[in-house]
C-alpha cells in the first residue's frame, strides 16, 4: 500500500501541463500587420494556440497563447523567452503592457 501511495505521489509531481499567457499591449496595429504578427509567432515554434484580439477604436490588444508541455528537456528544442515577445512587438511599434498567466 505504502508503495503505491509513494508511486501515486511520485507520479502527480512530475505531471506537467501546459501554461496559458496573455500579453496586452497598445499601439495601432492594421489588419495587415496583425496577421504579419501572428505569422511571427508562428515562426517562433514554441508556443501554440495563439491569438491575436485587437481593438482598432481604443488601439489595444491582447495577444494570447500557449507553451506547451515539454515532458524532457533536450539540447534541440529551443529555448524560449517571453523577452522574444516583447521583442516583437517593439518591432512593431508597439507597448508592451502586461504579462500573465491565465488560469484555466
């Protein structure tokens, strides 16, 4: 019994999930330009499920996505940094606003 408990425990720490983010930002962004953008997250190769909500009247947006669940790390899969995303939306003119971990 003891071993099973010890197994059930083990086994619930090392579960990993994937973590949800949303990053706002403020700044104009065209229609050409956001899909430009999300095509540049794409590109990046880590992060998935993302989505782009916008708001042309108020120039505000939302940039939502996901990084996955990487079971082991190894020396071919890339790195990630949330600082690749700030990045990118200074490059496009952007300002970053808030970072944060959406709960499911």
């Amino acid at each position: 019994m003891r071993k099973l408990l010890l197994l059930c425990m083990l086994s619930m720490g090392f579960t990993l999930t994937a973590q949800d983010y949303s990053y706002r930002f403020s700044g104009n962004l065209s229609e050409t330009a956001q899909t430009e953008f999300l095509k540049r997250m794409e590109d990046f190769h880590f992060y998935t499920d993302i989505k782009l909500r916008y708001k042309n009247d108020s120039q505000k947006g939302e940039l939502l996505f996901t990084i996955p669940a990487s079971p082991e790390k190894t020396e071919e899969q890339p790195l990630y940094s949330i600082l690749d995303i700030k990045q990118l939306l200074l490059s496009f003119d952007l300002l970053p606003d808030t970072f944060v971990e959406r709960t499911k």
